[in-house]
C-alpha cells in the first residue's frame, strides 16, 4: 500500500512538471484585431495597432484604444499593473503602433485585451 501511495505522488508530480513546462514554453497566437472577436474572451492572444485614444485615469489607471484596418480593440493599463513596470502614461502618445499580448476581455460590449507583464506592451515608434 505504501509503494502505491509512492508511484501515485511520483505520477502527479511529473503531470504538473509537465503542464507548467508546456504552459511556459507555449506562445500566445497573434491575431489582428479585425479578426478578434467574442470567441476569443478568455483567450491569451498578441495583436498590434496604432494608438488613436489614450486617457489617463486620476487613480493611475491609463486606458489605450488601439486601431488596425478600421476596427478598435481596448488596452486598459491597470495601476496594479502600471506599479510593477516602468510605464508612464507620457510613454504613450496617439499615433505610435503598439504590440500587445494580453487576455482578451469584453467589458461594457467592447473587447478589451488585458496585459499581463511588462514585456507584454511593446512601442514600436
């Protein structure tokens, strides 16, 4: 009874080695913000566009409205997030294009996509 309750341990710890291997080596997909819709809510997903809104919250917050061939997807910078990296609202200006990979959300009917990290914002001009 013992050796069993041994292999069983041993056989779960190799399955949670290996799904948090293959969730750290697995890339998000990237996807056009045309192209991302509904389906995608809970979706870990990469998009990129152009800055055409940006409006800094008084509580820290900066929200980014980003746009790709005629169609808008939300980037909400939280203060949470903001805090554990080296952003600050005069980092971004209308006009640049920007890659994200974050969770896709929808809020109030808009989709939003949600970053995670600092390396998941990238200004490419």
């Amino acid at each position: 009874m013992k050796k069993l309750y041994w292999v069983g341990i041993s056989v779960s710890l190799v399955g949670i080695l290996a799904l948090y291997f293959i969730a750290s080596i697995q890339k998000p997909q990237f996807k056009p913000i045309p192209q991302i819709t509904s389906e995608d809510v809970g979706k870990l997903l990469t998009t990129e566009g152009r800055i055409v809104y940006k409006k800094v919250h008084p509580n820290g917050h900066i929200f980014l409205t980003l746009k790709k061939d005629g169609k808008l997807i939300q980037v909400p910078l939280f203060k949470s997030f903001l805090e554990h990296t080296i952003f600050k609202h005069v980092y971004f200006k209308p006009g640049q294009r920007l890659r994200v990979t974050g969770v896709v959300e929808e809020y109030h009917g808009n989709l939003q996509i949600i970053p995670r990290k600092e390396s998941d914002v990238k200004i490419y001009d």
